[in-house]
C-alpha cells in the first residue's frame, strides 16, 4: 500500500466550490532511465487517477512517465450533498489503491 | 527573354503581397503565434490524435509554469479554463503536450459541469528547456489552447 495524501474541506454549503488536493507516493519510474547495470529500468508508473462522488466520476487523469514521481493532482468539484468521496488510483503491474473520504453538506 | 522580363516582376509582387498578409496576420493576432510555431513531429501528432483533426484556438486556456526551472524532475504546473462550467458550457478535456521529453503526451484531464471549474494542479517531468502545451475540449466541440516556456537546469526522464 502506497501512502496517500487527501485534503479536502469537512464540510461544505450546497452549492459551494469545493477544492481537494490528493498526493500518492510512487516512484513514477518513467522507463528511459538507466539503472546501475547500465540497462533501462522497466516502465513502473500510475496511468489512471479516478475521483467519483456518491458512485458518479467527477474528476478524472490519464498519467504518462511525464507526471513527477509521488503524482500531486488537485482539482474541484461541486459540493451537492452529504456523501463519500471515492480516490482510485491504477498503474503498472497491476497497481490499484482506493481511498475514501466522507463529505457533509449543509 | 522578353517573358522572362515579363515574369520576374509578377513573381516578385505575389511573393511581397503574400508576405504582407502573413504580417499583417501576425499583428493582428499575437496569440495565433503559439499555434503556429512549430513543434515536433510527434507533439503535432499527438495533438491531432487528441483534437480529431479539428481547428485548435489560441486562448481561454491558462498555464502557469516557473519560466525558469532547477530541477526537471518535479514541475509545478497550474491549468485553468476560462469557463462557466454549466450543463450547457462546460470544459470536457484537456491534454498537455511537450515537445523534447521521449514521449510528447503529459496529462489527460476530463472534467464536466460536476467540477465546478476548471482549475488544476500538477507536477510534471521536463527533459529539457521546452514548450508546453495545453489543449482544452470544450462541450461545443471547439478546442483552445495555450502555450508555455521553461527553462530546465536539470533534465528529467533520460537522466539517472
């Protein structure tokens, strides 16, 4: 399990802009770079970042090895009701993390 | 002889008065500039791919990446589309482009009316001082899109 940062606000008024901020740790190896035994270093990065609220995607990213390692995105949604914030994060080799966080509205 | 005579001049006139409008195209409109300049093979591509071949705008996209950078490795990146963000107008996508990292996609954003707006954040890698590219989808159909410099001290991707 990759540590992950979340920050978004508690509590919102209906309507309201909300911004959330979300880092994941993870190497982003890009592929092009050498290792110490002069060969290229396999291809390891996130390619898909998903944010749904209450189940409906409000947010997505396609990753490619030009996102810095420990991939930071944030971004906004609107704050409609009281409910559950989904972060899924997929990369190679099978990589998935979900994380969630609770939102009330009101 | 004589047509040759003849022909210089009529020669001469097309190549001026095709150079006065490509001028007077680039007074007129600054921001078309960053659309123009080229780019490499496989970022035009790239943005292609991305657009559908359809015509890309200069503005309503903003970038805001340090004009000067140490270290490559890790970039800040800030995205925003002039948008009001509602059912009927809203931003669907936006790509960034580079043009000298090995690969020329950066990052594919989809954002709808459930945003709010447009704003993003990011970091990404720079192989070397080059120009980003950022186009946005809008919910019309129409692409726009923005350009920025950096500067790269030290490069990212190839380097150990």
């Amino acid at each position: 399990m990759a540590r992950a940062l979340i920050n978004l606000p508690k509590t919102a008024k209906p309507g309201a802009v909300i911004e959330i901020k979300t880092l994941i740790s993870h190497p982003m190896e890009t592929g092009y770079r050498p290792g110490p035994d002069g060969r290229l270093i396999p291809r390891n990065i996130i390619t898909e970042f998903v944010c749904t609220y209450d189940g409906e995607e409000v947010f997505r990213a396609e990753l490619s090895p030009a996102s810095a390692a420990n991939p930071y995105l944030t971004f906004t949604t609107v704050a409609t009701k009281t409910g559950l914030l989904r972060f899924t994060w997929m990369g190679d080799n099978g990589f998935s993390q979900t994380e969630e966080a609770g939102i009330t509205v009101g | 002889m004589t047509t040759l005579v003849q022909n210089t001049p009529v020669h001469r006139r097309t190549i001026l008065a095709g150079g006065a409008g490509l001028l007077t195209l680039a007074l007129a409109r600054p921001g078309a500039a960053a659309i123009i300049r080229p780019t490499r093979e496989a970022t035009v591509e790239a943005i292609r791919r991305f657009t559908g071949g359809a015509t890309v705008q200069a503005g309503r996209i903003h970038l805001d990446m340090p004009p000067l950078v140490e270290n490559g490795n890790t970039v800040p990146l800030a995205i925003t589309v002039e948008s009001p963000m509602t059912e009927a107008d809203h931003v669907r996508r936006i790509a960034v482009f580079n043009d000298k990292n090995p690969q020329p996609h950066v990052v594919t954003l989809h954002l709808g009316p459930r945003s709010g707006r447009a704003a993003v954040n990011t970091r990404i890698r720079l192989a070397d001082s080059q120009t980003i590219t950022a186009v946005a989808e809008m919910r019309d159909g129409t692409f726009w899109s923005a350009t920025a410099d950096a500067i790269v001290t030290l490069a990212a991707c190839v380097e150990g």
